[in-house]
C-alpha cells in the first residue's frame, strides 16, 4: 500500500474548520495562559461540560499571576467536578514557575514548555501552536483517531512510537503562518469531536471523506486500534455523613485515591467490618443511624462500591462544616458530594 499523503489535508480541513467551527471561550483569546488551562481541564472531559467551569476558573484566575497565589482550597473549590485534582495543583505549581522563573510570560519553546508541572507532548505542542502560531503537532484521542482512520494504520495508539511518528507527520504539513498553525491544531480536534467520531462517525459531512482510506473500504469502526482493556480493581468503601450539632464531618484524606483531597470520613473495607466498628475504632460510640445508601463511582482503574452511611451524633473527631459553607467554600470530590446527594433526597 502506498504512503499516506498527510500534505492533502490541511486545505480541505482548515477551509471546513473556519465555516464550521464552535463558538467556544478559550478561543476567543487565545493566550498560552488560557489555552494551557482549557487544554488541561479538556483532558478526558467533555467540552460542554468544561465550559462553565473555564469561565467561572477565568473569571476568578484571569492571569498565571493570580493562579500562582490562590489559596489552595479556592483553586480545589474552582476545580471541584473535574476530576484529577493533582492536575489543578499540577497548575498552580507550573504556575509558580512561569511567575519566579519567566517573569509571568510561558516559554514559548517545546523543551520550555514540557519542563513545566503537568505539562507533556500533547499540552506543549497545543500551547505552542495555537497560543505561539508555530508548527507543533497535538496529538491527542481526537487526533489519533482521524489519522488512523485517514490512512488504516494498525499500530495500537499506545504504542510511543506511534505518536512521535504522528507528531513528526503531521508537523511537516502545518501552515506557514501563525493563525494556520493555530487552525490547523484547532481543525484536527473539531474533526475528530464533531465528525470522525468514536461511534458512528458522519462520514458525509467529513471535509476528508474522499481521501480517507477508511471511508473507502468501510472500516472506520476498526480505527484505531485500541489497547486491551484492563479490568478495573474493585473495593468497597464505607463513607460516613456524620452530623452534629456543628455541622457535617470533613476530613483531609492522607492515603490511597484522592489523597490530600477532603473527604466524608472513609474507610476502605477488607474483611467483615461494619459502619458500627469503624466509627467505634474513631471513638464514636453514641449515634444514631439515619439512613444508609449504595453507589458506585467510577476512577480509571478503580471501582469503589460504596455505602453512604448518615449518622447523628452529639460530637465526632472531625471538624465540621455548615451545608452552606460545604458548597461555597470547601471542595469537595464527586464521589463524596454524590453521597450527600444520595442520602438527602
């Protein structure tokens, strides 16, 4: 089979990108500051679901100044939802740096850029070619996708060598100015979220359906081809509401999952304990059950099967909050703010 020609692409897809293209916040100014935040809160999200909160972070961080000295616990509240909270403390570090080490201003150099906290290939060469306008492939899932599908190519996508191929190619045909650099990056993402999607992919609208190999043999739904799943390790957790005359229990987790994170006290099952053992390992010994109710939440390779526990109880060795002051101030995971959820409807 004779080589793909990547070079083919970038008119048809630029020209289909600036006629079709989202209206979204993170391009209406596209600084490296806010290009870097958007593309890290992008990760494994969905971009309406990202929106509101690129906003809200924007409104309350405009510029790296102000992320590199927010309190911890803001810059957690901001990002509560998201998920991955080490990527948020991940920007407040590399934030810190940009501050004390480039005065405000990012490198605007691939190695610069990757020397940062929680920056890799994919994020460096976003930020490089849609903040900076230079020929830098992104190679992200979207990305992936298209490419393989454009020319059948076999290669697991978690094989290394397959992004650095796809980085070298797809670098080689960039635009020879700034914003078509920036475009281009832009173009292969919308593609790949609007049209050359995981499932049913719309083939009839792709501005690349003609020279797409796989649109010609009809095997999208082989591309790409994907790593072997691995089943995701399950544990059973107890998570404990407890209120008092104060408030509800919130604690700073030291251990495991989320680490650092606060929490609904939690206990991670191994044996036959009970809810009633846990809290009198805590020394609780004087409560009262007020409901008890199960969920399961999802982390990349774990399964926590968890029981919500609420308990009333005169004291607890826990600070404790107001409801109020839970959702303005203290940030909370998913997977605990779904039990309060749980247990009060």
């Amino acid at each position: 089979m004779t080589k793909f020609d990547f070079q083919q692409i970038p008119a048809p897809l630029l020209s289909w990108y600036r006629a079709e293209k989202r209206d979204l916040p993170w391009r209406k100014d596209s600084t490296p500051y806010r290009v870097w935040v958007s593309e890290i809160m992008l990760q494994q999200t969905r971009v309406e679901a990202v929106k509101e909160y690129y906003v809200r972070f924007m409104q309350a961080l405009p510029t790296v100044e102000d992320l590199a000295k927010c309190e911890e616990e803001k810059l957690l509240k901001l990002w509560e939802g998201l998920g991955y909270y080490s990527r948020a403390r991940n920007l407040q570090r590399a934030a810190k740096l940009v501050v004390a080490v480039y005065g405000g201003e990012f490198p605007c150099d691939l190695e610069g850029l990757k020397s940062l906290p929680g920056i890799g290939s994919y994020t460096a060469g976003a930020i490089a070619s849609i903040a900076f306008g230079m020929p830098t492939a992104a190679v992200d899932g979207n990305v992936f996708r298209v490419a393989s599908r454009l020319e059948e190519n076999p290669t697991v996508i978690s094989d290394p060598k397959y992004r650095k191929y796809l980085e070298t190619t797809l670098s080689a045909v960039y635009p020879d100015t700034p914003k078509g650099c920036s475009d281009f990056t832009q173009s292969l993402f919308e593609l790949g979220a609007l049209i050359c999607k995981p499932q049913n992919p719309d083939c009839a609208r792709c501005p690349l359906n003609t020279l797409c190999r796989a649109n010609k043999h009809g095997t999208q739904s082989s591309y790409p081809v994907l790593p072997e799943k691995k089943a995701k390790r399950a544990e059973k957790v107890y998570v404990f509401l407890i209120q008092t005359p104060e408030g509800y229990c919130i604690r700073r987790r030291e251990t495991g999952v989320l680490r650092g994170m606060n929490e609904f006290p939690s206990h991670v099952v191994y044996g036959d304990e009970t809810p009633e053992n846990i809290l009198n390992e805590w020394g609780m010994y004087a409560f009262t059950e007020i409901k008890r109710e199960k969920y399961t939440h999802i982390f990349t390779h774990i399964r926590w099967d968890m029981t919500c526990v609420w308990v009333q109880t005169d004291s607890a060795p826990f600070d404790a909050y107001a409801l109020d002051e839970i959702e303005e101030s203290v940030s909370l995971p998913t997977a605990f703010k779904q039990c309060l959820k749980t247990l009060q409807n």
